[in-house]
C-alpha cells in the first residue's frame, strides 16, 4: 500500500542565488529501511520511501530467485510501522543457504550474476511498438510521478500492457521500482510475454537483468544505458528505447520491433 503523504516531508532550508540566502522550505522524500525477513530470520535491509512493502519484498526475492512464483509462498506478514516485511516459504529449507544483504538507494546488491547463463527471450513475432505511443507513454509516465514532481528524489517506473499503463510505482531506488512491478504482476498472475517497462532510471545490466527475470521483452527509458547493458540487451531478446525527450529517441537493441 502507497502512503504518499507520509513519504513527503516538508523541511526547513535555506535558499541561495549569488546575491544572498534566506530561510525557505522544500518537499523531501523520506528514507527508510525496509526489513525483510525469510521465514522469520533477517534476509536483508532495503533503503526505500516506504511504500508497497510487500510487492518490494516479493519482487527483491523474484529478483534473486530465491522465488519463481507466488505459489511458493505460504504467508506474507506486513508490518508497516515498523518498516518490515517476513516472508514464510513453504519449503523452508531454501533458505538455508541465503545471506544477509544491505541494499542502499542505489539497487546495487552483493550477488553477481552470470550473464553466460541468460538465454534469449522467446518473444512473440508480431510484438512491435509504434515509436508515437513510446514517446506518449513516456510523457505520461512523467506527469505521474507525483512524488518526484513534488520532492526532484524518487524514479518511476511503470508497467504497461497492451498500449496502458497498468501499475506505477516511485521510490528513491531506480531498482527498487522494478522489483515493485515484479512484486504487483507476480501477486496479480500477470503474462509479462508482450509487456513493456517504462522508467526514468538508467538502464545498467543489473536492470536488463530483473527485467529479463520478469520475462518483459521491451524497456522505455528517460535516461540512457551502459555499454555492458547494451551488451546483454542484445544477448537476451530485449528491446530498448532509450533518452526519450521531447519527440526524439535512441533505439538500442531489437530496432526491428519499432515500428513509425
């Protein structure tokens, strides 16, 4: 559950130009750490706003495939005020072997991944998206990020499917954003086969990454990628749309599913 309210906090500053400074306020978002527990026993702290604790905890565990599905799980248990979330799995053994981890507001985490392993998406033939709805979904996705348009400290990240937007989610972590959506589409059973993630962060691998483990063929971005995203962007079948500003955008991978 989103409490955007609470995620706001107006503060005490001072403003500056080159003639003077005087006390002012400004919106700021808030940052807390949320506590995931597997099966009663710490699994890790994620900095975050504070927001869907329970798609963030599902979608984290989907990430690092420590789950495939929500079938897996016997019980969420969502304490909001005290910022955690325990997971219990029916096999409880799986977690035998998981480490504790700090993931700060940047999404980076303590597991590399093997890209060697990552195969190829099997992407539907006739799915293509026109280059005039990317750029007005990116427009879209913009005028909703209340919480950054209110405070300059959140990205957002949305789901879309079949041409709509379906779920957005902000948060002070570009990561984090996407874990949300893979928290929403695994605990509403969504076929991600022909979706699309649009966002305003950087796409690194690490993000190429959680998408291909969602199995979303397709990326919209604000922002650019890295040399090593574009790599296994093209390793794995995804399709990227990168820098879209105003009426322009780069296409990085996949140029063939971009239609005029």
């Amino acid at each position: 559950m989103s409490n955007f309210d609470q995620s706001i906090k107006t503060l005490k500053i001072l403003s500056a130009d080159v003639k003077s400074i005087i006390e002012s306020s400004a919106k700021v978002i808030q940052e807390v750490a949320l506590c995931l527990n597997l099966n009663g026993k710490p699994l890790t702290n994620i900095a975050c706003a504070g927001n869907y604790f329970d798609e963030l905890a599902i979608g984290f565990l989907k990430s690092e495939r420590i789950i495939a599905s929500l079938d897996e799980i016997e019980k969420i248990e969502v304490e909001a005020e005290k910022n955690s979330v325990n997971i219990i799995l029916k096999n409880k053994k799986k977690s035998s072997e998981i480490f504790v981890k700090n993931i700060a507001s940047s999404g980076a985490h303590g597991k590399s991944v093997n890209t060697d392993l990552l195969l190829p998406l099997k992407v539907p033939v006739d799915f293509n998206i026109k280059a005039q709805v990317a750029l007005e979904l990116m427009e879209e996705l913009l005028e909703k990020s209340l919480l950054h348009n209110e405070t300059h400290g959140t990205h957002c990240s949305a789901l879309v499917q079949q041409g709509k937007i379906v779920a957005l989610r902000e948060d002070i972590g570009r990561h984090n954003t996407i874990d949300m959506l893979g928290g929403y589409a695994i605990m509403q059973g969504k076929d991600l086969s022909e979706a699309i993630i649009i966002t305003t962060g950087r796409i690194s691998s690490e993000i190429v990454y959680k998408v291909w483990n969602l199995g979303i063929p397709a990326i919209i971005s604000h922002s650019a990628p890295t040399t090593k995203a574009i790599e296994l962007l093209n390793k794995v079948n995804i399709m990227l749309i990168g820098y879209v500003r105003g009426s322009r955008m780069n296409i990085y991978s996949q140029e063939r599913r971009v239609k005029i």
